[in-house]
C-alpha cells in the first residue's frame, strides 16, 4: 500500500499513451509504404495469432494480478503462487504454439504468405515468458513505462530502417513481433528481483477454475474487438480491412490509453476488498470515473469534428474512406474505459468473475450478429457500428452488475461541467475549422488541437470540477 495510486495511475496512462504516440508516428509511414491491401494482409495474419496467444495466455495475465496483489505480502506464498501460475502458462503456451501451426500451415485459414504465418508464431512460443502480471500485481507501473518507451523507440527505428517498400511485409511483421517479444525478455531479466521460480511442492489444479472463468471472459471480450477483422477478411477484402485497421489503431490507441488510468486499480482493490473497506472501494471509483469521463469526452468530441484531418495527415489519401469509420469508432473512447475500466476492476477484483463473463457474452453475441447482418452491405462502417453497439451492451451490463457490489455515482456538478466543456470545445473547433480553412492541413491540425485543449480546460476550471485541483497537483509534482 505503500506506493501512490495517483502516481501509479500517472505511469499506466503515460505508458498507455505511448500506444497512442507509437501508431501516430508510424502508422502515417506505413500506410504509405504498404497501402491498405498490404496493411489488411499483414493485420489478417497477425489476427489469426492473436486469438492463439490469448488461448495460450489463458485467463492469467488477469487472474494473476489479482493472486500477486494478494498474496505479495508473504514472500513464500508469493513465489509458490508465481510458479505454479508460469507453470500453467508453461504447459498452454506450447500446446497453443503447435495448434497454430497445424491450423496455419495444414488447414490454410491464414490468407497471407507462409512467411507471416511463421512470424507471428514467434508471439505465441514467447508467451511462456509473458509475465506483465507479475509487476502489475507489485504495482510497478513506472518500470512498465520505461521499459515499454525503450522497446518503442527501438522498434520505431528497425521500422524506418527496414520497410521501405511494399514488398517489405515480412519485415514489419518483424517489428510487429518485437515490439511485444522485447517486453517478455526485459521483464524475465528483471524478474528475480520480485518473485523464485520454483516447482517444488506447486499446487495447480485451485488455480484451473478460476483461471479458466478469466480465460473465456477475455476471450469473449476479444472476440468482438477481433471478429470484425476476421469477419472483414471473409466477407470482404483486404483493403477494407486496411480501413478498418487504420481506423481502429487511432481511436482504440486513445481509448486504451484512457483505459490504463483505471487499470492500476485491480491491484489496490484486491487488497481493498481483502480488507473489506467499501468506503475507500467507492472514494477510489468515484474519483476515477470522474477523471474518465473528464478526458474521454472531449476526445470524443474532438476526434469526430477533424477525423477528416487525421485521415489526410495520417494516412493519405488512399484513406479517406476510413473517415466515416472513424467517426463511427470514436464513441468507443467513451464506452471502452467503462468496460474496460472501473467497473471491470470492481467485479473482477469483487469475485464477481461470473458476472463478469455475463456481460462480455452478451456483447459477444450482440457484435456478431450485427457484423454478419452490416458487413455485407456497409464493409468496415458496418463492422464499425456493430463494434460501438457492442461496447455500449457490455458498458450498460456491467454498471448494473456492479450496482449489485457496490454502488458507484459521479457528482452532478462534475457531469455538467464535462458536458458544458466539451459543447464549448465543439464550437470552438467548429469555427476554427472555418477561420483556418485553405492552410496546411497538418497546420491546421496542430493549431485546433492545441485550441480546442485549452478551450476545454479553461472551462473545466471556470466550472470547478473536482478532479480540476487535483490534477493541478499532479501537474506540478
């Protein structure tokens, strides 16, 4: 308990945001170099992974958050529970691995090359060292920062050495794989400095259930964020899917970032709810929602008023098909830190993994339905659509389970002040698109972004929001 949750929460978001800065220098780059179809070929593939490394994952990197948290406190519960978790990731790991590699290779699911199929298998072996669970249970988020940034910065440069032409997709898969492998190494380097392994007297089978609950929970919920790419690759094409990817990294990108201020709190809570203190359980969740809502809204708002500037700056063009999909895709800034967010970290860490499940299932079904019914007719705006109806199903079910626990509520005062912000920052934007209008583009960009912030800001001060004093002081700190 010694560490700072305000602090703690500073370095997820930073670490979060380097998802957001990443993409935006690369992704202009790239969508350059390799073009939709090359973009769509190359996210095909990295699908198709996607969904065995969660399998080889299991429900691990959540339930062992929760385990650590838990049982830090005692050095040799600690590693005994550490060991027996990398042991069932040991055992799930390789059997993912040559399940891949049947299905890619001797079923030919995977529409890329065989090259790639190979490539991002490499995520999957390497997932036996996947131990992220480990510092987020210890609370270290500002190592994660670091080590992250440095993995980025490394990988940003390999991407402007390498890709240099449309046929280098081999080597941005590459990148792509770096990208998530450099971060197991660094983090089974720095391990000893936490937890032992050892497999002496390990206990696996209390961990089965409560893994496997986590397990299908984050394969429903990553299962609607990944079947509209899989959807679009069957019933559509290649280019489409560069759309929608292109799409999806921006506003997923600032959403995620979001989603990292809240994630910090699995930790605090499991050791909150160990301690049965509801009152700081709902303090913490209050203050939390607040600074969500603060920062999602005006993103949103923002980010639908100039995604036809993001799309000419960003990805030329070639893109501007995406523009509408962006548009559709940015109310999931809001709904994903929810589902995301708070009340993902109020159920999981209440026990409530059941109704947790619940909630993704629904959303789950509720995506693939649409997606079959909006694709044929409406491509990647369809699957765009059936993305933000799912989201909100999953945001809706989970603020009522979690009303069942506990009951969490934002200050009126703060919802008006967010809303009136955000309304004032729109026509702001709105007139200075029309001041600015026949500058550079990029220019023009920069300048109402910085404008619409301040604006936005300014306006949350004035109507004394109650996050406005303490990020202040975080600020100056």
């Amino acid at each position: 308990m010694g560490k700072s949750v305000s602090r703690n929460s500073a370095f997820s978001m930073i670490n979060k945001g380097l998802s957001v800065v990443f993409p935006l220098v690369t992704v202009s780059y790239i969508s350059r170099v390799l073009g939709a179809a090359g973009i769509g070929e190359v996210s095909s593939a990295q699908n198709l992974a996607t969904y065995f490394s969660m399998a080889a994952a299991l429900g691990i990197p959540s339930y062992g958050v929760r385990a650590i948290a838990q049982s830090k406190r005692d050095e040799n519960s600690c590693n005994k529970t550490f060991s027996e978790l990398f042991t069932i990731n040991f055992i799930s790991s390789i059997i993912a691995t040559v399940v891949y590699l049947i299905t890619a290779f001797c079923f030919k699911i995977n529409n890329s090359n065989t090259a790639l199929a190979l490539i991002f298998s490499s995520i999957i072996v390497f997932n036996v060292i996947n131990i992220e669970w480990v510092y987020q249970g210890y609370e270290e988020y500002e190592y994660i920062m670091i080590r992250s940034l440095v993995i980025k910065i490394v990988s940003i440069l390999l991407l402007f050495i390498f890709v240099r032409k449309k046929s280098d997709l081999v080597a941005y898969a590459f990148i792509i794989c770096f990208g998530s492998i450099g971060n197991y190494v660094l983090n089974f380097i720095n391990l000893k400095r936490y937890v032992k392994l050892s497999f002496c007297n390990i206990s696996l089978k209390k961990h089965i259930r409560p893994i496997m609950t986590f397990f299908v929970s984050v394969i429903a919920i990553e299962i609607y964020s990944l079947l509209d790419v899989s959807m679009l690759t069957v019933m559509s094409n290649a280019t489409s899917v560069g759309y929608y990817s292109n799409s999806t990294k921006i506003v997923k990108a600032v959403a995620n970032t979001l989603t990292g201020i809240s994630a910090v709190l699995m930790p605090r809570f499991s050791y909150l709810f160990s301690e049965d203190n509801k009152s700081e359980i709902k303090k913490l969740s209050r203050q939390f929602l607040n600074v969500t809502f603060l920062i999602s809204v005006p993103c949103c708002c923002g980010i639908i008023l100039v995604a036809d500037q993001i799309v000419e700056v960003l990805f030329g063009v070639e893109f501007l098909p995406a523009i509408s999909t962006i548009r559709i895709l940015s109310i999931l800034i809001v709904l994903m830190p929810l589902s995301g967010g708070v009340f993902c970290q109020l159920l999981l860490t209440a026990g409530k993994e059941k109704s947790y499940l619940a909630c993704v299932l629904i959303g789950t079904v509720v995506n693939a339905v649409l997606n079959y019914l909006l694709i044929p007719t409406l491509t990647q705006n369809g699957a765009a659509i059936a993305s933000v109806i799912a989201e909100f199903t999953v945001s809706i079910s989970m603020i009522v389970a979690t009303r069942r626990t506990i009951k969490v509520n934002m200050c009126c005062r703060d919802v008006f002040s967010i809303l009136t912000s955000a309304f004032v920052m729109s026509l702001t934007l709105v007139l200075c698109h029309k001041l600015f209008f026949g500058q550079a583009v990029w220019m023009r960009l920069l300048v109402e972004i910085v404008i619409a912030v301040l604006v936005y800001f300014l306006c949350v001060f004035m109507l004394k929001n109650s996050a406005s004093s303490k990020i202040i002081r975080m600020i100056k700190k």
